[in-house]
C-alpha cells in the first residue's frame, strides 16, 4: 500500500494538515496509509475533521484580510505589513512574485516575511479521498457514511468558493489526482466564472442531501445542509453581482489562450432571480431547523442594543457567546478571539500609555461609523429630525457631538465614542478620549497602541472582558466570529429581489423587518414614511447595501461585497477621517481631520479586485493566465 501524507494525527477530536504544498503536488511521502486511516470509524472521523484544517482565518488581523481590509475597522497606523496583512492590499504591494498571501502555492520562490499559508489543494484532495474511501470503513454507520460524505462534499464547494472569492475564476478540482498523473494531466486552465459557479453550487446541494439541519451540542460547527445551502445563497448572490455579471469593462481581454472568456460580457437579470431562489431555499430550511436571529422582536432602543450586541459576545450568564441559533458556521480559536478583544477594547487601570492590558489599536474606521442611522431607521441625510442638524456640532448642555447622539442602537452596540458609554471591565464606564485623557490618542508616533480617530470598537467587547493590572492577566469571555449567519439570508434575499425587479416583495420587507425589529428600529416602511416614502432604483440600491453594511459591520463580509458591487476603487481609495486627537476641549478636539495612515492608497481596478496568480504557478502551467493588472 503506498504511503499517502505525512504528519497526519490521527485522533477522535479532528487531525491537521500540516505540511504545505502546490497546486497538485498533494501527495507527498509518508507513513500513514489508507488502510490505516480508514481501519475504523474512530480514525476515519479524524481524516474528516482534518479536511477543515485549511480553511482561513479571517477575523485575525495579522492574517487574512477580509477583517481588516474592507474600510470599516483597520489597526493602527503603527505597525508594517509584514505584521498586518491588509496593508498590501490597499497600499498596492500585492504582486504576482509578492504576496503575503499563500494560498494558490505553497512553495514559491520567496515569500514576504510573515506571508500566512493554507494548503487549499491538499484540503480538496482530502475530501475526495475522504468520498473514495469512507465506504471502506468496516464499522461505519449509515448515519456517519452519509453525514461525512455531506462534510467532504461541503468543504469541496467551501475551498473553492474561497479560492474563487480571493483569485476569480481558477481551476476546478473535480476528482482525486493520482500520483500517477501525467505532467499534461495537471496543466489545467482556469474554468470561466460561471462553470466555477455551477461547479460550487453542485457541491453544496450534493452535500445538503446528506447533511443534517443542524447538529447537536457535540458537533457545533460543523457542516450542515443548512449551512451548504447559505454559503450556495452567498455564491449566487456574488455571481449576480456587477463585478462578474457582464463585467466587459474589466474583463473584455480576460481570456484563457484558447480565447475562451473567463468572465461572461453579458449582463444576465437571471442570475439574480437564481440567487433569491436559493436565499429563500436557504432561509426555509434554516428556520425549519430552528435557527433564529437571536433576541426577540422589540420597540425597545435599548433592548434592541441589548438584542444586538449579545448576538456576538453573549450575555454573561451562560458563560460564552457561542450564537448557535444564529451563527451557521463559524470561527472559535479562542487564542485569535482574545488577542482581538486585547487589541479592540479601550485603556482602563492606566492614565498613560501603556502596552499592557487592552490597547484600543484595533478600531472602526469614519466609514463604518458614518453608515449607522438615526433611531428612526433612516440616513442622517434623510430623517427630517436630523437632517437639518450640523452633526458634528454639541447641543447646549452636552458633552459630545450630535452625531453621537439619537443613533441606530447598533450603533451603541458596536461603536465606542468619546464620552459615550463602554461596557468593559465589568461595568460600565464613560470613555474619555482627548488629549491627557485616559482613552487619548497621545500623539507619539512610536506608540503604536491607540485609538487612531478617537474610536472605540465596542461589538465584540464584552462588559466581562477584564484586565486585573495587579497580575496583568486579561479574563475573556468566550465567544464565536460568523463566518455565515442567519441574518445574510434575509439581506441577501431583499437585494436579489431588488435587482431582479427593480422593488422589493412583502417577502423582502418582511426579511428585513426580521433583522431591523430584533435591534429595536421601525420597520422599513414605518422608517421611510417619515422620508415620503420607500425610494425606488439608485437611491434604493444604495440604502440595501447600507442595511447589509450597517448589519455585517466589522463581520469581514464588505471587504467582498464592496468587490462585487464594484465599487472597491473608489471605496479603497478614500482616505479616512479622524476627531482631532490633540484637542483637550470639546471645541478643539470635535474638528474634523484626515486620519493618519501608514503609507499612501494605491488601490487600481481591475488589479486588486483579486489576488495575482503565483508566478511559479504561471512559469510551471503555461495554461494559466494571470489576473488583469498584474
């Protein structure tokens, strides 16, 4: 029996991947063989558990760069991108011979120091060999033959969908390669968007027939039908979109060198009604199954902050944040989690600078903190109590501008403001954030932890997240980042309609009430009666991508949307405001500025709307074409 991986742990609790490699080059020597991977049930639930190994970790800022690299919450100007990799991005150091971001190829030539690696391929081999092989297992149960498969099957369509989110159209694995493959056997070109597409959504409804809904507490996590078919809603929707959706602006000359068009040049509404088709297919079995926006429905302001923030981090009794009900798939690394919350909340036990305890470094951006409405559920510019109003002006008798004031409650669930109300430490506190002040901003250059624009992020701070100075240990409460929740559905829903028929259905208003109501405002008719009534065609596109921006705030989710809406060019290059931090008095600190940055904006369409194709890769597989711009 040939040896077919090396380093595998094998273990009841899942095994991990850990040697690298290229496109195809998956089959490296080693020790454990098939027979012993699949010689009972208990081994062969580790080869599945192992196949998840690879998937990304978005939510570290130090890593990928959906978290941070989407224009509403960024690091401090402190720091290079050898540590923070979102920086390539926006600031254009992203090639194909330099990339920080080794996912196509594992083995290039050199990488950046700090470059995180995955090894996409070696996972999507596992599963095929995971499809090949599990009916081999002696005591497997029918049960388990059927819900691994689902598994194998899902993160099939799962690996993909990343590689095609980062990189475009790409190649299309549809089979275990055997270490016997010829060379012409593994210079394959890139499939055309659309075929990648169907490929995808194949896979996840393959592996929603075998899946459950919905597993019990020992398997949180996991995959589930309901999760293949929300991340085949989110595919959909992505493929409908501007970006690859009749895209001839960008893409006329994209073509493999057979001259097959790697993204279709004709805008098809179609695609559209398709993605709605499978956000409602997605939502109906998600809710048959239980799932459920967390909290329930209120007028409340408060309740609905309530309602908001502890979909996230949880509401302390229970001791974690794990939204189930909600929360389709998700990310629980407990040791990335903390080093968020250590580096989101504010300063507390120190008047002065420090690098112990919380830090403040990690903060919302001007973008994210300008998109929440009014309590009225409606733009500042729109609702006829505010828009008359100069924001950034303090009413007589107030300590903090207007613009602070009167907010959407997910607002004062996510955002921490100078003299506004921070539930950390255990309590509730009052941040104070000009100059000499504790939460400051103190203007040396080389201290790199602190607020840059005088915000604070509040949504994945908990009032339980402390900082005991007497032994500098931080206590986090435990909780787990969204991958896909429930709540994308119905947004997802609401702008397929929208696009397909120029309005949005009793279904779509309804979808979006689901989401509006848990978080206390009106719903979305109430709301824009106070305007003259629901806007229709650019105004109305406009106002869904702010319902799904302001919900999926801070979630990794714009850095893609922006992308496939087409609008990243001008997104990235827009520099971001800041207070002015060296202000001490309201006056002179409530003046608006631009916000230090690290280097200068250097973000082209169509170059960075995707990753580059690894050099490597072109000079071995002359059937590979490389990205636009690159």
């Amino acid at each position: 029996m040939k040896n077919i991986y090396t380093k595998l742990c094998l273990s009841a609790i899942g095994c991990l991947m850990m040697a690298s490699c290229d496109f195809l080059d998956v089959v490296p020597q080693g020790t454990a063989t098939v027979d012993d991977i699949y010689r009972t049930q208990y081994q062969a639930e580790g080869m599945v558990l192992s196949c998840y190994a690879n998937i990304p970790n978005y939510f570290h800022p130090q890593q990928f760069p959906d978290f941070t690299g989407g224009n509403e919450i960024i690091t401090s100007k402190g720091g290079t991108t050898r540590w923070f990799h979102f920086r390539s991005l926006v600031y254009g150091e992203e090639s194909p011979t330099t990339t920080y971001y080794s996912l196509w190829s594992n083995t290039a030539k050199s990488y950046p120091q700090g470059a995180v690696k995955k090894a996409v391929w070696e996972s999507i081999r596992n599963c095929y060999n995971v499809l090949n092989n599990l009916d081999r297992v002696s005591d497997i149960t029918p049960e388990n033959l059927s819900w691994w498969k689902g598994e194998a099957l899902f993160l099939i369509g799962y690996y993909h969908q990343i590689m095609l989110e980062y990189y475009g159209p790409i190649v299309i694995i549809d089979k275990e390669i055997p270490m016997e493959s010829s060379p012409a056997e593994m210079m394959t070109s890139r499939s055309p968007y659309d075929t990648c597409v169907d490929f995808i959504a194949n896979k996840y409804s393959e592996a929603a027939r075998l899946l459950p809904g919905v597993w019990d507490s020992s398997k949180r996590n996991r995959a589930t039908s309901s999760a293949a078919l929300a991340f085949k809603a989110r595919l959909l929707l992505y493929a409908a979109s501007p970006l690859v959706n009749g895209n001839s602006e960008f893409y006329s000359d994209f073509k493999n060198p057979d001259g097959t068009f790697l993204i279709n040049q004709t805008y098809d509404r179609e695609k559209w009604k398709r993605a709605m088709d499978a956000a409602k297919e997605a939502i109906d079995l998600c809710e048959e199954n239980g799932y459920k926006l967390y909290g329930n429905s209120t007028n409340d302001l408060e309740q609905g902050k309530k309602n908001y923030h502890e979909a996230f981090v949880g509401d302390g009794i229970s001791g974690s944040g794990f939204n189930w009900n909600e929360v389709l798939f998700g990310f629980a690394e407990q040791g990335t989690i903390s080093y968020c919350i250590k580096n989101m909340a504010p300063r507390v036990e120190f008047t002065s600078y420090s690098t112990k305890g919380f830090r403040g470094s990690l903060f919302p951006t001007w973008d994210c903190v300008s998109r929440y409405y009014t309590k009225n559920g409606l733009p500042w510019a729109d609702d006829p109590e505010t828009k008359k109003l100069d924001p950034y002006s303090i009413a007589p008798g107030d300590s903090t501008v207007r613009f602070h004031r009167n907010r959407d409650p997910r607002f004062y669930a996510s955002i921490g403001f100078d003299r506004g109300n921070y539930d950390v430490q255990g309590k509730t506190i009052v941040l104070k954030c000009r100059r000499g002040e504790m939460q400051q901003n103190n203007g040396n250059a080389k201290d790199e932890y602190q607020t840059d624009n005088g915000y604070y992020c509040q949504k994945w701070v908990s009032k339980y997240d402390t900082y005991n100075r007497t032994t500098d240990q931080i206590t986090y409460n435990r909780w787990c980042f969204p991958y896909m929740r429930l709540a994308e559905l119905y947004l997802s829903y609401a702008e397929a309609d929208f696009e397909y028929s120029g309005t949005l259905s009793t279904a779509s208003l309804s979808y979006l009430n689901k989401v509006r109501e848990r978080c206390g405002l009106p719903t979305f008719a109430d709301s824009w009666a106070k305007a003259g009534g629901i806007p229709s065609g650019e105004k109305l596109r406009e106002i869904l991508h702010d319902e799904r921006s302001i919900e999926l705030a801070m979630e990794g989710r714009r850095f893609h949307d922006m992308r496939r809406w087409k609008i990243a060019h001008t997104e990235m290059m827009r520099y971001q405001k800041s207070w002015t931090l060296s202000g001490k008095t309201a006056d002179s600190f409530y003046k608006l500025t631009d916000m230090k940055e690290t280097g200068v904006r250097n973000f082209t369409a169509p170059k960075n709307y995707w990753l580059a194709i690894p050099q490597d890769q072109i000079e071995v597989n002359p059937n590979l074409v490389q990205n636009p711009g690159y």
